[in-house]
C-alpha cells in the first residue's frame, strides 16, 4: 500500500485517480467515437472471428467498473453487472449490437449459473428442514404466483398491462414469486444471521423456490402446444435424465473424483465435464431437452456429496467469471426504459412486496413460527430472483413474452435489489416498529405468562425457579453449556435460556436447562424468573441486532437489582459503557485469548508441548484441544 497512490498525498491522490478514470472512460467511449466517424455501428474492423473475444473483453470492463462502483455505494454488485451491460449495449455506448455476440456468451453463462443452483438443492437435506419451513415452502410459490396472477389481470382491465404477448402476465406472475438467493444469502452472511431462527426459515424456503422454479422450467417448453402428451413425456424424460444423474453421482462419480480431489485442476475439469454430459444427454434426439435444464439436474446430483462444499469452492471463480457474463448479456438486451416502464416497474415492485406478507408471512405466523421469525423472513424474501430473470430469458427466446415484459421485469429486479440492501440491513428496526404498531410484542408477551398455561408448551422444564439465565445463546455460550456439562453438569439444572429460537428448545432440554422464547430485551419478557441471581449475555453487539450488552444489562438490573451480571464486548470502550450500567463482569474474548497465549508463551519452556502448557494453564482436561508442538509452531 505504501508504495501505491494510497501513500501519495491527497492532492496528487486525485491527479492519480483521475488518470486512471479518464482512461478507463477513453477505452470504453473510443470504439464508439470509431463507429460514428466510420459509420460502421460498433464494427472493430477486426473480423468476425474477433467478436466474440471482443465481447468478452468489454463486457468483463464494464462490469467490473460498474460492480466496483456498487460495491463502494453497498448495493449488490449483481446490478453492476447488469448496468454493465446495459452501458456497452445498444441503448448504452452501442459498443456490442449484434445479437449473436450478445448470446453467445448468455448461453455459457446460463448454464454455468444453473449448474452452480443445482449444486445448492440437496433435496435430502431440504427434506428434513422443519416443518414450518416444507409447509411455507411448498406453499409459498402457488400462493403467489396465484395472487399474481389476479392482480395482474385487475391491472389489464384497468389498462395497465405487464406485456402484450399471451403469456406476459403468467411469466410475470410466476417470476415475482421468487427471491434471490445470490442477494439473501451474502446479505444474511454480512450480517451473521445465516444461523438464526429466520436466516435458516429464509435460507430453506429459497430451496424450495428452487425446486418450483425448475418445475415451471420443466414445462417451459409446452407452455405454447400444452398437450397431455406432450407434457408427460416431457416429464418422463426429465424423470429419466433425474435417474440416470442420480446413479451416476451414487456409483460413479465418487470414486472418480475422490481420486482426482488432489489436483484442483483436474477436479475442476472432471466437474465441469459430468455437467456438460448431462448436457449432451439432454440434447439426444429421443430426449430433446433444454441444456438449462440438464446443467441444474447435473447440479443437483452432485449436491448430495459429501465434498460438495469443496466443490463448489473450488469451481466458484469459474463460475464467478461466467455468471457475469451471463448478467451482463442480459443488461445489453435492457431496451430503453420509458415512464410508463418505470412506473410499471413501481407497480410490480408493491405487488411482490404484498405477495411476500400473504404468501411467507401468513403462512409462517398461522404455523405458529412466532411474529419476529415471520416478519423477518418476509423482508428478507422481498426481491425477485436472478432466477426469475433465467425463466423470463428463456421465455423471450421461445416467444412466449417480448421485450416489454422482460423490460418491466428487468427494473423491478434491480429495484428491490437496490431496496434489499435497505430492507434486510434494518429488519430488526422494521419488525420492532411493526411489532409496536400492531402490538405484537404484547400479544406475545401475554402469551407466555404463566396463568395461560402456554409456558409448559413451550418448555417442559419449568424456568421459574432457575437462578441462573442466560440472555440469547451464541458461539461463547454453547462452549460454556459444553464445559459446565463436562465439569460441573449439575449447574445446567440451575440454567434457564430465553431465545427467539424456539428450534433450540429440545437440544437445552435434553442438557436438562430449561427454555424461554421470549423478547430478552424487554423487563416483561424477564420478570417471571423472579428467583434469578446470574444473568449472562454471551450474544455480542453485532449478533444482537437493534440491541446492545449495554442494554440488556440495564434491562437485567432494573429486573433483577441483586444479581450478578456478565456480558460481551468488542472494545475497551463498549466494555466501559457496560461496567458504567453496573456489568460485575465483562467478557472481551479477544483480549482475553491473547492474555492466555501471551502466558503461555512467555512461561513454556521451548522444548514443552505447547498442547500440556495451554492445559496445566487452565487446569482443564478438555479433549478437544489439539495438541500442538513447539516444533510445529
């Protein structure tokens, strides 16, 4: 960094960024200006055989530029793929017109995105998600899509069309009823919810998504000619092609790349020819289905391995690379929006959002998934998937929509995708103030009071006469429960824990400490454990959301004024704020690590295992501690 303009001073900092930008806008607007005084319409004059490599080059250009710039402004840099595209396209700079550059390098990416979606659905592991999340999932897609369609035919008579073609309303019906998971997933990711009640709710009903999506793909095809026939073999050979993956991936495909795992290269080469035979499977005369749907099926019969995960790490810059292509081809086939696009696109943006409450959270909160997982999941499921864009892609090239669906579809994506940063950064501060419109807290609140006999539903452990609670349960908890279970198990019978969670209450129970869903924040949530002597928070600030250690200590002293607290922190300074509210003890983990290696250290001998050292430090017998050597180290 030293050595880079960062080092420079401001003044000449600038005098460098600006260079670099003039060039960077030199490069792109040049062929341009050419085209113009040549009269050639973006013709390099290079040949035909240097299109497509030219295509590659501007598109990988802009959309890096434009994801950048995203980045920087927090939005999700799948819009500056599409911007990309849409700059160097025809209603951009008009760098890249011809159709048949444009789709050849959709197709590539197409299906390598589709092959890296499969790879996600492991239909086994989706199988045995909660059954909040199989009902709304399985519910989910039809209840929108259906919805959809009536308001979008309401539209129609009222003169506001999402198309002209016969199946414009349709596409868009059932392209609104899914999310994106490339947005959510790094979204809940960034904000270390992935793990929590509603990520794992919003995370499982995004795979059901994915097995509607490839259903509704699966009868893309006979959308125009819906005959019976027609239909079923279509499904037979789709069943067929499902088989023969699945036997392959079980009996041969194990081995094979078992033997290869050592060789990334070759891993990758191997991954990438089982999804390309399955597409040429596909593509036989007495099969004739589409490759897009052969590379998910491909996918998919990988998700059950054991190393998929390795897998898919190992491929993901391939697909990365390909997967923008893929977006920025779609953004050069953007036409010019007009007013009537954009308010359209305004309209379809409420539609979705009101399909979300109707199709998540009614169907959650009637499962008894409780308000804030509910609402949560809601926020979080308000965009339109990349998917969507697939199927709508798709449908354009089998003339089912034109280009003013796919162009109204198009801004509402990148609406709610610029909203979805928004939406799922604040969902806390969103539940809380719809919680206090609705009184939902309230309502909740007195459904956990001891006279209405909820609480032995909700626990079998009676938590009132507990002394010890336990203020939400993260990483640092879970290892206390495990020591307390190891050394002193007869503390747990002591322990009572108040979640949001309430999927947690069986793994507590079994360790024999008893369980509260409730709001940890809020005295009235706390007030029945009226025997408490030892509050813990062990949830740092981060997790929390909308909430701090400084708070929830205020909370437990103004509930309990006798009892010792112990909270997190992150910094001196938030450890200060605490001790001020009256914490007896606040927990920095990493101060408290370095002081524990920094003894260590500093008081082994050299030629001591560092393993032995760490445990006589500690007077423990935990044997999960690896043992480490000096040498090794």
């Amino acid at each position: 960094m030293a050595s880079s303009a960062a080092g420079l001073s401001f003044p000449v900092q600038m005098v460098v960024y600006a260079l670099a930008l003039g060039m960077l806008i030199y490069v792109l607007v040049a062929p341009t200006l050419k085209a113009k005084a040549d009269d050639h319409g973006g013709h390099d004059g290079h040949g035909a055989h240097a299109g497509v490599m030219r295509t590659i080059a501007y598109s990988v250009v802009s959309a890096g530029s434009l994801a950048f710039l995203m980045h920087m402004m927090k939005q999700p840099i799948i819009l500056g793929y599409l911007l990309g595209g849409a700059l160097i396209g025809p209603i951009g700079l008009r760098i890249i017109t011809k159709d048949v550059e444009i789709h050849a390098i959709s197709e590539i990416g197409l299906v390598f995105l589709l092959f890296m979606i499969g790879l996600e659905l492991n239909v086994a592991e989706m199988m045995q998600q909660s059954k909040q999340v199989i009902f709304t999932g399985g519910l989910q897609f039809p209840t929108c899509m259906a919805m959809h369609v009536g308001l979008f035919q309401l539209l129609g008579l009222a003169g506001l069309s999402v198309g002209s073609s016969q199946f414009a309303v349709l596409y868009m019906s059932a392209c609104c009823a899914l999310s994106s998971s490339m947005i959510v997933v790094k979204l809940l990711q960034n904000k270390q919810e992935t793990d929590t009640h509603a990520g794992k709710i919003t995370i499982g009903i995004l795979h059901f998504q994915g097995l509607w999506a490839i259903a509704f793909l699966a009868m893309q095809p006979n959308l125009a000619n819906p005959h019976a026939m027609g239909i079923l073999r279509s499904v037979a050979m789709m069943g067929l092609l499902v088989a023969m993956s699945f036997a392959f991936s079980r009996l041969i495909l194990p081995p094979v790349l078992k033997s290869a795992s050592a060789a990334t290269e070759l891993m990758l080469v191997l991954s990438l020819t089982w999804c390309f035979f399955v597409c040429c499977c596909a593509l036989l005369d007495w099969v004739n289905l589409s490759m897009e749907l052969a590379a998910l099926i491909a996918g998919m019969s990988m998700a059950s391995f054991p190393f998929s995960a390795e897998l898919n790490g190992k491929i993901k810059y391939i697909r990365d690379f390909f997967t923008t292509l893929y977006f920025v081809a779609l953004g050069m086939q953007i036409p010019m929006p007009t007013f009537y696009t954009i308010g359209m696109a305004l309209v379809v943006c409420a539609i979705v959002t009101l399909g979300r409450w109707v199709g998540v959270f009614c169907t959650l909160y009637c499962m008894e998934a409780g308000a804030r997982p509910s609402t949560l999941a809601c926020i979080n499921l308000t965009q339109i998937s990349e998917f969507a864009l697939v199927i709508a892609a798709l449908g354009k090239t089998l003339d089912h929509i034109g280009d003013d669906t796919m162009t109204i579809l198009i801004w509402s994506f990148c609406m709610l995708a610029a909203s979805a940063g928004y939406l799922i950064g604040y969902n806390d501060k969103i539940y809380n103030y719809f919680a206090h419109m609705s009184g939902m807290n309230a309502d909740r609140r007195r459904s956990l009071a001891p006279s209405t006999g909820v609480m032995s539903e909700v626990s079998s452990i009676d938590p009132s006469e507990r002394t010890i609670v336990m203020l939400g349960c993260f990483t640092v908890g879970w290892e206390l429960i495990d020591e307390l279970e190891r050394r002193r198990p007869e503390m747990l019978k002591q322990m009572v824990v108040v979640d949001f969670n309430s999927q947690l209450k069986d793994k507590f129970e079994e360790k024999g400490i008893a369980f509260m869903y409730g709001d940890i924040s809020n005295p009235e949530s706390l007030g029945q454990h009226e025997n408490a002597q030892l509050v813990i928070s062990t949830v740092p600030d981060a997790v929390l959301r909308g909430v701090t250690n400084m708070d929830l200590v205020t909370v437990a002293k103004k509930v309990w004024p006798d009892c010792q607290t112990i909270a997190v922190a992150q910094s001196v300074a938030d450890a200060s704020q605490i001790y001020e509210v009256g914490a007896d003890y606040v927990l920095m983990i990493s101060q408290l690590g370095a002081e524990r290696l920094a003894e260590m250290l500093l008081t082994a001998p050299d030629s001591m295992d560092l393993a032995d050292a760490f445990l006589k430090l500690e007077g423990s017998d935990n044997p999960h501690l690896r043992r480490t050597t000096m040498e090794e180290v």
